[in-house]
C-alpha cells in the first residue's frame, strides 16, 4: 500500500510539471494502476506500481529511460512507437487492442488508450497511456464463440418439428424439437389437439381454425399457416405450421393428418426491424435538410426518371413533387454544365460513389451551386443513383466574403506602403497601383472620404467604438470595389481612392468634383443614415506625385470640413491660402506653393531686372493704385500698366479677394524663406 502511494505521490509531481489542467490529473489518477506517461523521446515520465510490474520491471527502474534500456520486446514495442508518433504528430486519441504480449504472467492481451497531454492549443508534451489487461475476455471470447459454432450446427439440423394429427383420438404427436421450442421438457407436456388449439393466440385463433377446417373438408389440399403460440412462460413465439398430407379412410373421411412446425420467431423479428428501418429510413429521407433524388437508369447507363425526392428537394427547386418524378438529371442542371457533370457520373458508374460540386437549377431559374453526394447501386437488375445534394449558397458567399477581405488586406498593405513611402519611382508606383487592381488608363485623381456622422454618432463616437468603424469601413470599400478604373482602402483616418482615367481638357475641376459626388451617393445611398465627406486633389500624370497628391486630398477634407461645414464635397484648389496651414512646415510644400503662384513672376523679374515683386507687395496692401503708387513714388500710370503686365504673367486677376489672399501669403513665405 506505501508503494503505491508513493506512485500517486510520483504521479502527481509529474502532473505539476507538466502544468496539466484539473481534467486530465483526474483522468490520470483515476486510471494509475495500469498508466505510464512517455515524453517526446518515449522516454517514460512515468509508470503506476501495477504498471511496473506488468513490464517485469522495479518499481524505481522506469523514469527517464526508454523501452529498449528495460528490455522490453521489440516487436511490440516498434508498434507501439508508431502509434506514439501518430498521437504526437495529430493530437488525436488513439484507442485499440494489442498483438499477444509475453509478461511475466505469460501471454497477455491488452487495450489501450493513447491520450495526448497537451502543453498548448497543438502540441503535445506527453502522452498518457492507460492499458487494461482483457486476456480473461479474450479467453471467454474465444470459448463462447467455439460454443456457438457447436450450438449452431445443432440448431440448423433441428430447426422443424414435425407434428402428427390422429383426427379419430384427437391426439397430437410433436418431435421433442416443438416442445422446446414452447419451453417444455419431453415429458412435461401430452399434447392433444384442444391443448395445441388452447396455446394460440387469440387474435389468431378464428384464422388458424378456419383454414384447418378447410383442409380436412378437403376444400384446400394443403395449408400453410403463420401463427402465434403461448409458451410456457406466457410469451408467444410465431410458428410456420404446414401440412399437406391427410389421410383418410375407405369411407374417405380424414384420419390423420401430417406436416412441420418452424419456429419463425426471429424471422418474423427481423421482419419487425426491417419495417421499422424502413420507417426510419423514410423520417430521415423527409426530414432531413438536405434534398435527395433516387434516380433510376436504364440497362444501357443512361438516365430515366426520378424515382423518388425528398420534402428539401421540392421546397429548394421549387418544383412540386409529381413535377420532379416526371423529371430527369438533365432537367435539373444547367446546359454549361453537362460536360462536367457527364465526367461525374462516368467516374461514379466505375467507383460506385463519389462527391463533386456541381449546379442545379430551379424553377424560376435560380442557380443554387450544391455538393452532390452520389452512391450508383443496383436492386433486383435495376441500376439507381442516390443523390444527396447540399446547398452551398451560403458557403460560397463565405467563401466569397472572405477572399474580398483578403483582396482588400492585400490592397491596403500595397497602398498603404506606397503612402508611406519615403520615396518611390514613378515605374515602381505605377507597377504598385497595377498589382492593387488600378488599370492606368489616364491621368490619377486622389480622393479622401471621411465618415461624418452615422445615425446620429459622430466621429468622436468612433474613436471608442473601433468595432463599429471597422465595420462602416469594410462596408464602404466593398461599395467602391469592383471598378477597375479605381482602387481603395483604408487610410490613417478614412478610405483613401486613387482614381484613372480620361479627363476632359475643359473643366477639370467639376469633372473631379462630379466623379466625387457620385462616389458619395454610392455610400450614402446604401448605408442609410452614414453622411461622407470627400477631399480631391489635383489631377497628376505623373505617377510618383501620388503620395503628394494623397496627402493634399487628405489636407482638403481635413481642412475644408472645418471652414465649411455646409459642404460635402471639397477641392484642394479651393482652399487657397487654407492650402499651406496644415503643412507649413514641410519646406518642400512651402516651395511648391510659392513656384506655383508666383514662379512665372519670379523668373520675370529676374530675367528683366523688373521690380514688379515689389510692385505686387505694394498694390495687395494698398486700397488703391493711388496708394499703392505713393509707397514706389511713381505715377499712378505707371502702375496702372505694372499692374497689367503682372496680372497677364500670373493669368490672374487681383479684383478677386481670393486671389490677393494666395499671392499675399506666398509672398510672406517668400520672405520668410
């Protein structure tokens, strides 16, 4: 008794460090006597004190070594190393019965239970192994079945009893066979014609006497009966009783009569079972989700009618179902696919089974892509093919769902990369923009739409809601998906677009901001309640300046949202000196904005030694020419004509405030440069 607790003890520091949940340590301790546990290398973690002494070993040999340190025999053992590499490599329990062992205790049969001690989700750091010894069953086994041969040779040989009727003494004579088969000795019963009638059931007495009566007036020549007859123990067991032979004297009335009882009781238990297989057989074949087709074919391979469908068949077809069983295979599957499913049926003739995807169309012209489950068997000559056919719709919309989510992972970790992107050539952003699904056919438009509100929740609502934004932005890529001529994904704050295309020479802008208005009505048409709005930046042909131009279309929306919170749509040209405030500290956009203002006014003036610079500071801060002609101490003509000649260098006009508000501020920069 100290041994094995001190196995349990044992037991239980090896379960602790093998940090097994409460489940297993229970399942291992419950089942110790006849355990051990082996680590990766088959080397035993640990042996319970029975254990150990089925293997022939000491109780403190076993820890650490492998089977082949201690002996043990190499024929079972290499089986027993597969097995444990099986456990290992798929993390699933193996049960089963071993080859005959030599123990100690001689020949031993065994079965076993390989059960994988998981140290994470899918690997096994051990693997428990529970062995219960069942060499005295297989010895029962083996002897009841040597019985049963001997009992059965008996019984096949003494299946009948005859039986014989003297109708003068109402005597009947029974081989032994029928009193056993009624539960009596030999001896124990004298059976005459009242006692045999007095056995039968009652529901089938009148039948029994009725057609007995009719073969003794010599109506039927032989009768062939199945009744019930009451044992010994009350029950009832059924009996075929045939009789052919009467007998009768010189006056020709019956004297004897003759024939054989067989016990058909199981006969007609199977019987039972069969009908109640066939009622089970129909619940399921009505009840189950999936339609199924019995469709019978003729000697020559060639499909006939539907012999039988289901419930799930009519109501996923649309067809009733006198309407199906006057219909073929071919009525029920798509022209565009009888070669395919030609090939099927020609493997399923050989195979005998086989399961394939395929299309079914329904009566209203539905097409409903199904995995068909086919099995080709043959009743009584006749050749049949059980159909079951499962829907696949929601599958493939999963399917179809989930290889969009991939496109769009993969389109934004492309484009994403190309925003983020320090620098990148114009060949390597034009094969980035073709690899993301853009076919370049034009110039390139980067557009910016930002989530305003949705049912009445604001951005900010977003921020601590991330599962509800996600869900609004992979709705809304899926709307804008599917046109070759653009791509999008999710930006740092909203869904980028990078638009391709022809555009007309003549009103650049409204064309932008027509394409930007229709990209909007697409989201706010389908998500109800969602209101956007987008962000457009310049036209560029040049492929490299997208990362420039994302940025500016981004800067446009961020900006414009605050400065006109009436508008939905918003064009970087718009913003005029509203273009450089969020990015006045990038020096290059600094000098982007200057050259593109006053660059043709710059180099003007340093090829013609020209003050209009000067010129131009003075007329933006004077309300007049007047003034402004008093701050050069000229004439009020001579500025008149400078302010001619800088308006036709610039294709401007400085009437518009606007205008003298994007010169005013690049000439500030200008100076602060």
């Amino acid at each position: 008794m100290e041994r094995y607790i001190e196995s349990l003890k044992r037991a239980d520091q090896e379960l602790r460090r093998l940090s097994l949940d409460k489940e297993n340590k229970l399942l291992l301790l419950d089942a110790l006597e006849h355990t051990c546990v082996v680590d990766k290398e088959h080397k035993f973690l640990f042996v319970s004190f029975i254990g150990a002494q089925y293997m022939g070993l000491e109780f403190c040999d076993w820890k650490g070594k492998h089977w082949r340190e201690i002996g043990l025999p190499d024929d079972v053992m290499t089986e027993v190393d597969e097995l444990l590499d099986q456990v290992f490599a798929t993390g699933r329990v193996l049960r089963g019965v071993t080859k005959p062992i030599l123990m100690k205790l001689g020949l031993r049969f065994f079965e076993y239970r390989l059960v994988p001690l998981n140290e994470s989700a899918d690997t096994a750091a051990a693997v428990f192994c529970s062995l219960r010894d069942i060499t005295d069953q297989k010895s029962a086994e083996e002897a009841l079945r040597q019985s049963v041969e001997r009992s059965q040779s008996a019984l096949e040989s003494a299946n009948q009893a005859v039986w014989e009727w003297n109708l003068i003494t109402n005597e009947v004579y029974c081989s032994s066979r029928f009193k056993q088969i009624l539960g009596y000795a030999s001896d124990e019963v004298e059976l005459t014609f009242d006692e045999w009638a007095s056995h039968i059931h009652p529901d089938d007495k009148h039948y029994v006497e009725a057609s007995i009566a009719r073969h003794v007036s010599g109506e039927e020549s032989i009768f062939d009966l199945e009744y019930r007859l009451r044992t010994k123990d009350g029950s009832y067991r059924w009996i075929l009783s045939r009789g052919g032979s009467l007998t009768r004297n010189e006056s020709g009335e019956p004297i004897r009569s003759t024939g054989i009882f067989t016990d058909i009781t199981e006969r007609k238990r199977m019987e039972g079972a069969l009908k109640e297989s066939e009622l089970r057989y129909r619940m399921l074949f009505e009840n189950v989700n999936d339609a199924v087709f019995l469709l019978e074919y003729d000697a020559a391979g060639n499909p006939k009618y539907f012999r039988e469908v289901n419930d799930a068949a009519c109501r996923t077809l649309g067809y009733s179902r006198e309407e199906l069983l006057g219909m073929s295979r071919h009525d029920i599957h798509p022209a565009s696919t009888a070669h395919e499913h030609a090939n099927s049926i020609s493997k399923l003739q050989i195979e005998r089974r086989a399961t394939f995807e395929t299309t079914h169309k329904a009566k209203d012209g539905t097409l409903i892509p199904v995995e068909l489950s086919a099995r080709y068997f043959n009743v009584d000559g006749v050749s049949y093919v059980m159909g079951i056919a499962r829907d696949l719709t929601e599958r493939k919309r999963a399917e179809r769902l989930l290889k969009m989510s991939h496109e769009r992972m993969r389109r934004n970790h492309l484009l994403s990369e190309l925003i983020d992107a320090a620098q990148m050539t114009g060949q390597k952003t034009k094969e980035t923009l073709m690899a993301a699904g853009l076919r370049l056919s034009g110039p390139l438009t980067c557009y910016f739409l930002v989530m305003e509100e949705w049912k009445g929740k604001s951005r900010e609502h977003w921020k601590q809601h991330l599962e509800e934004l996600h869900y609004l932005q992979e709705s809304i890529l899926d709307l804008l998906s599917g046109d070759e001529h653009r791509v999008a994904w999710k930006g740092s704050d909203g869904i980028g677009i990078i638009h391709s295309g022809i555009i007309p020479d003549k009103d650049k802008k409204q064309y932008q901001e027509d394409i930007a208005e229709r990209l909007r009505q697409i989201v706010e048409d389908t998500i109800v309640g969602l209101t956007v709005k987008i962000g457009i930046a310049e036209i560029t042909a040049n492929a490299a300046d997208v990362r420039d131009r994302y940025r500016q279309s981004y800067i446009t929306v961020s900006t414009g949202r605050k400065i006109w919170p009436e508008r939905k749509i918003y064009h970087y040209l718009d913003l005029g000196i509203f273009q450089i405030l969020p990015t006045s500290r990038n020096q290059t956009e600094v000098e982007d904005y200057i050259e593109r203002n006053l660059g043709n006014l710059i180099r003007y003036e340093k090829n013609k030694k020209t003050e209009f610079l000067l010129t131009l500071e003075a007329l933006l801060e004077s309300d007049n020419l007047k003034a402004a002609a008093q701050k050069l101490f000229v004439h009020e003509k001579t500025m008149q004509f400078r302010k001619k000649q800088i308006e036709q260098i610039l294709g401007v006009s400085l009437a518009s405030f606007e205008t003298r508000m994007v010169l005013a501020a690049a000439l500030k920069l200008r100076k602060l440069g």
